[in-house]
C-alpha cells in the first residue's frame, strides 16, 4: 500500500513546498500578543489541511492561542487492533528577532540553494507538514488513513504549551493513543534520520531586580546605594564554579548517570563535536561542565544559560544611570531525572540566599518541562526503524536531544505513553536564530517517512491483511 | 550699581520663565544622532540670547555640536584691572527615555507646585539661563557688563565634551581668563547656596563580549560552549569584594584621604543620608565602600557603576536562545587624585585577567574626566560669598559633589585656571531621570546671583569707582 502513497508524494513534490511557504508566511509568533491574530490565522490553515486529509478537526479554543485537534475515529474502516497514534507538532513559532540579521525577511519564505528560509521552515513548521502531506497522501490514495490517528498541533510551545497542557489532562480518554509520534528534532546528519530517546527539561524564569523607585544619576548616587545591575550581576556571577558546575545546591543530585551501554554507543557515533556543533557557530573552544565530552554534556547533562540581560541604558553613547531595575531570562536545561519542581525551588532558594542590599527580586517562571528517556526497544522503535529504512534506504541511529519538547514528558506523565520523535530537521537550520531554513531534500524524506510509518504501523495489526506492495 | 539690576530681574520674572520654556522645548540630546538638528537650533536658540546681552557671539563648528562662544573683549568701558571671568554651561541634554514614566512629555515643559518639568530644566538649560538672564539685565540696565566676560556654552556634556575639550586646548590665550564660573551643580538645600569645591571624575566604557557568531538555540548548545551572557555576568560579578570595594589592583592606591578639617566640616553639615538622599528615591538601605560615611561615600570615594546591560532576549515572555553578544555600560565615578588614565589600564587589564572561555571584548571607551578639588580660599571664592549673601540674604555652605563636570579638570589642565561651582538645581530635580525639574525659586535665585557676582567681581577691580547702591 505504500508505493502508491510515496510515488503521489512525488508527484506532489513542488506543490507541497508551495503549501509550505503558505504556512510560512503567517507570523504566527506565540510568546508576543502582537502577533495574536496571526497565531489564529494559522491555527485555521493546519486545521484546513487537516480537513483536506478527511480528518474531523476543531479548534479547541484556550485562554491563549488555539490547539488545532484532529480524528478519524468514527472512520469504519479502520484496521482491527492496528496502533492508535497520537501525532503532534506545533504551529507556533520563536519571535524573529534581531531582524536585520535575516538575509531575506523571516516571513516571507526563500528558496536558495535547495533549502526554504524563513522563520519556523525548520522549526517546526516544515516538520508539520511532513506530517500534513503523508496524511493527505494516503487520503488522496486510499480514500483514508487504515489506523487510528489523533492529531494534536498546538500553538505556544515556544512559550511553555500551557494551554496544551490542560486540554491534555482533562481529555485524557481521547488521547489515550498507544503511541506518540514527533517530528521536532534534528536528524543524525543529512543522509541519516536519528530517533530520539531523550530529551533535556527546561525551566525558565524571567528575573527582575528593583532597586530605587527611578532611574538615578550616577554621578549623585553612585557608591552609596545598591544599583540593581551589579546586584544582578553579583549574583549570577555566581552560578558557576571554576569546574563549570552549576553552584546551586543539591543542583546534580537527582540527575542520571550514562549507562556504560550509553556511553560506547555515543562514542561509536564518532561525533566531531569541533568540527559539527562548535565550528558552524564560530566557535572555537568547546566550554562546559568539566569531565564531560560536548555530546555527553548536550545530551545528558544540564545546564543552566542567561537567555537575556535588560535594564538601564542600552543605547548608542554613554548615559550616567544608576537604573531603577535590571533584569536577566535565566534558564536551565535538567538532564534526565531532574524534576523542574525540585530545581526551581532550589533556584529560588539560592537567589535568596544571596543579600541584594535592599533590592527586591520580581521572578516570573516562565515555564517548565520534564526530562524524558525512552525505551530503547519497543515494538514501535522497531516499526519506526524499519519505516525509516523504507523511506530513506538507511537505518536510522539512536540518539538524545539537548533540547526540550516540553509535551513529551507530559504526555508520559498524563497518559503513560511514549513518543518516537523522528526528526528531519539539520543542526545548521538556525532554529530560534536568523536565518532559520529547511533543505527540501530533509522536508521531502520527512513526508515520505511519515508515510511509510503509517503503512509499518498498519503492519503491526495484521501483518497477512497488509499486502507489502 | 547692583540693585538696578536686581529691580530688572523682577520685572522679567514672567518673561524669563517664558523664555526658559522656549529653551527647553528644543530637545537637544546630543548623544544620539536622531537628535543632531535640534541640537544645532539650540545652540543658535543661545547665541541669540547672548547677542541680545550685547556680546560678540560665535557658532564654534566642531565634527559634531558646535560650542557657542561669546565675548565683550573689545568692550572699551570694561573696567580696569577687573578680573576676566569665563562662564560656562552646555545647552545639550540627556536622552529623555524611559519616556512612559514622564507625567508630562519631556519636551513639552510644564508648570506645576512652583517648578517647571522638562528634560534639561536643571541639568542644566535652566541653569544656563540664569547666567543668560543676568547678562541681559546688566546690557539693560547699564548698557553693558563692566567686567571682560567670556562665555563658553557646549553642546555635548552629556556625551563627553570631545569637541570642546579640543577647542579649549586650541584656543588658550583667547581663553585664559582669572576665573570658571558654573552653574550645573545643586544648592545645599531649598534656602542655602552651596559653593562646590570638588567633584569626582568619571570614566566610561562600552563592554560588548562576542561569543557565537550567531544567535544559538539553547536547547542545541547550552552547557557545550561560551554564554557571553553568562561570561559577561560572571566577570563583571567580579567587581566587588564582600566590604564592597572594587577588586581592580590598585585602583584606590591614588585616592586622595579626607583632611581632618574636611571630615569636621562635614560633620558639621548634619546631612542625614537616610532622608535626604536615600528616601526620597525609595531606598532604605545605605550601601556602599565599608567604612564611609554615605556623604563621605558621595564626595571624596570612587565608584563603580553598571549603568546598563543588554544582550539577548529583553522582551516579553520566553525566549531559549544564547546570544552571540551581550554588554553592559560600565563607569566609574573617580575620587580625587586618580587618574582617568592609569584606572582605564587598570580596568581594561583587569577584564583580561578573567578568562571568557574563546569568547573576544569589544571593548568602547566613551570619555573620562579627572577630578577635582579647589582651594577653598580664593578672592573668587569670597566675592561668591559676598554675591550669595546678597542675592539671597544667607551666607553659602562649602561642598563637593559626586557628579563630574568634565571640563573643570580640563580648564585646569589646559587653562590652569580654578571654577566656582555654584549651582541652584536641588537633590529632588530627578536630572538624568523621567520628570526632571527646576523650581521656580531656585530659578529667580540663581538669575539674582549671577547679577550680583558680576557687581562683586566689578568690586575687586576698583572698590572706590564702584558704588554699592
């Protein structure tokens, strides 16, 4: 059944790209309620293509920005005891700027040298719609899709998927799939598809320190009353130690340890940490917790980053200002094991523990997520493997994110069930940079491996009723 | 001859308030360039005032404000033997942001509780205007001022004078008068003129630290390479000891101590930090240099401010990215004796002494000034006296400040001449801060002593020609 789904792809090849830049082209920037119509705007475009792929979508309204959910539940012709999978991605993307370092504008798409430019191709967007156009595929070969399918697109995961998060503990009969399937994270490299099995969490806070009810001349004040900048400064000057380890206390306590397996499949991944991850930045020396090799440090270790510094004069020349407030976005990445719980009280607890004569911290937590690691061996591991060689002629590796898709350990935590996270993105793409781009040759494996992961599952149920065709 | 004069001044009362407003509706911030036009039309705004005063009035071009320059040297009724007195004041101002805490706009000037409200109301348009409504009154009165009068109006004090240094360097013999006088400095109190012997230099830095060459996911490279947030915050967290002393080696090794004199005298003054410097901008907490006094801390000890920190993600909500830049303005308030010079060595080797892991300084140095300290006994510094206790029927208060008025260490460098710092702003004028202010009073104040300083200077020349009518 599959070899007609992928030869449509093909045929669909130029098309879907056009859809693509569509999606592209609307703003639809979560974290900034300027931008709020536009989230909506393209709530409606996925909820749209999801209709198109004969699902039966709604708009779950939130308190925020919509979650674009989709079925075919009530399809009678479902595969007896086939999986039922949850798929999930998110229509939202990171704010753009700075803006005048986007060679073209972040949206209005690009296509140059085989690759699609603008804000969300990578991230995650084009991934969506890998996912998009394998469903519309098998609508348009077979008339529907043979197994259960759940479709969960929300629209703030760059801002923490609270809406997300409650929509899924209240629905969470609905949702029960047997599995969860992802496509947010990066492939190994451009010819090998990695599946995921961990995922760093993450907290974020936004910081803030008051000191005098006005900005202050320096000249009248200075030496003689705390200034909320080096108050700020002074204390998260203090976050590491000489060994780049994170000073709060009973920080690493609760963090796993690489199994020793672990540990010789990472080396066998040969990964020239210089050469691929620091190079492509401009970077020259790696720098981390020390006893730690760069892959080991971003995929199972945390770590802790200032997002951002405010407060003050920022501007062009001098201005002698002792400011009224200085502020940092300071956030932690948790290894697994690590519960965002314990390390924000740990956080707070440390800030205060240090005097900021007189100042007044306002923290805001911005969000949260849990860590995550999955099973090595499970039967749709196996099923995912076997789609991906389908797709891509190449078994895939099994690899850890230094990132976070914050949905992954809820979906653990409120439906006890795991997610695959096959991902087509590259480390190049600039996610949350300038520049974010997705090579059409990474998008065009995804809607085929998608696809073919429809037609492996299909197999699961009855392997004789599937001709292999 | 004086109380003509003082007569004249009354009549204008209504009109001088006016004529300030007309001044501070041009906003002239000469640090940013957006701003540059206004900047020359006050310039011209002033020359006009001096010219009505019946001095020879000159536009000084310079590569950026250009300096107003006036004079009566060919005068031929000025006063034998009288001393030539230079007065100086600047017609820029700062930038007016954070503009939403303005209750009136900036530019907009605006009476209200006996004071008017406007960026540069005190610091120092207002201020200057009282020495241009006292040479108005002299030329109305008796037809010209008796005395050689030079005046120097800058119009880029708020972003390091480079061209007016450069101009006083080139122009010495022109220059070279017996005497600075000032107004940009506060009074004691709302009843009591002080007179500034001392202020405390300055030196101002851009520190911009580069890391990856482009803004980073921080789910990808976080914990595997530099954050220059985090190693910005980490060296400059750096700066102070737990007795709050600066850390750079040497940098109090020239601090000139207090005299035994000073320290009594300031005793004297029964300043009470708490409510009148502390309180009134809502702190509650003193905090500075173990060991000093908060007044001490003020006038005779350096400081070390951030005045602001930028990099990265300052917006609304959350953004995981690792920038490739983060900075912060950094200056230091200067105590007298040291010396801009060797403390830029000693800072910019400091900031080499910390490792930031690969990533590079971009380094700024935004001017400096040297401190100063005067005699406290002068013929000048009596004749102010005098020309206080006559305009304002109390004898003056000797102080110093701890702002920095960068040209008097150079009008003594370059000119080898004093200053006399009397100033009418007071500690509430919120200068460099949203709804700066000048009261009326100490307005009309200042317009009455500089009238009556020139008739005491008039004095010293030929005590028996000039009667004290």
């Amino acid at each position: 059944m599959l070899k007609p789904v992928l030869q449509h792809l093909q045929t669909q090849a130029d098309a879907s790209v056009q859809r693509l830049c569509d999606f592209l082209r609307i703003p639809s920037v979560s974290t900034d309620s300027a931008y709020a119509e536009h989230v909506q705007e393209a709530a409606q475009w996925v909820r749209e293509r999801l209709t198109q792929a004969g699902l039966q979508t709604s708009l779950q309204a939130s308190t925020t920005h919509p979650i674009v959910m989709a079925h075919n539940a009530d399809d009678p012709d479902l595969l007896p005891n086939a999986p039922h999978i949850l798929l999930y991605g998110h229509y939202d993307v990171q704010p753009p700027d700075p803006l005048e370092l986007w060679e073209t504008p972040p949206f209005e798409p690009t296509i140059r040298s085989d690759a699609i430019y603008a804000r969300g191709a990578s991230d995650d967007k084009g991934q969506v719609c890998c996912m998009l156009e394998a469903l519309a595929a098998w609508k348009q070969v077979h008339g529907h899709i043979p197994i259960r399918v759940t479709v969960l697109i929300e629209g703030e995961e760059e801002c923490g998927s609270g809406a997300l998060h409650q929509f899924v503990h209240e629905h969470q009969e609905d949702l029960k799939a047997d599995v969860v399937i992802i496509s947010d994270t990066t492939m190994w490299d451009k010819n090998t598809i990695g599946i995921t099995y961990g995922l760093r969490g993450l907290l974020y806070y936004d910081l803030k320190l008051h000191g005098p009810s006005r900005d202050l001349h320096s000249g009248m004040y200075g030496g003689v009353l705390a200034n909320p900048c080096n108050e700020l400064t002074a204390v998260l000057g203090k976050l590491f130690d000489d060994q780049h380890r994170i000073t709060i206390p009973g920080f690493y306590e609760d963090v796993l340890d690489l199994t020793d397996a672990e540990r010789e499949q990472w080396e066998e991944l040969n990964f020239d940490a210089k050469e691929h991850c620091l190079k492509p930045v401009g970077v020259e020396q790696p720098h981390g917790e020390a006893g730690f090799t760069t892959l080991q440090r971003k995929w199972a270790r945390p770590a802790c980053d200032i997002n951002g510094l405010y407060g003050g004069y920022g501007g062009k020349g001098a201005k002698t200002v002792i400011p009224s407030f200085a502020g940092a976005k300071v956030s932690f990445r948790l290894a697994a094991n690590q519960n965002p719980k314990t390390i924000a009280k740990a956080f707070e607890d440390w800030l205060d523990s240090h005097d900021v004569h007189g100042c007044r911290w306002e923290r805001t937590h911005l969000g949260d997520a849990t860590p995550v690691v999955v099973s090595q061996d499970s039967p749709f591991m196996t099923a995912a493997s076997k789609a991906i060689e389908d797709a891509s002629g190449k078994l895939p590796v099994l690899v850890r994110e230094g990132a976070t898709i914050p949905v992954v350990g809820q979906f653990k935590q409120d439906l006890g069930i795991d997610s695959l996270l096959i991902g087509f993105g590259l480390v190049d793409d600039s996610i949350h940079s300038p520049n974010e781009k997705f090579d059409l040759k990474c998008f065009h494996l995804g809607c085929r491996t998608h696809a073919a992961l429809i037609a492996q599952l299909a197999e699961m149920a009855q392997p004789s009723a599937v001709s292999s065709e």
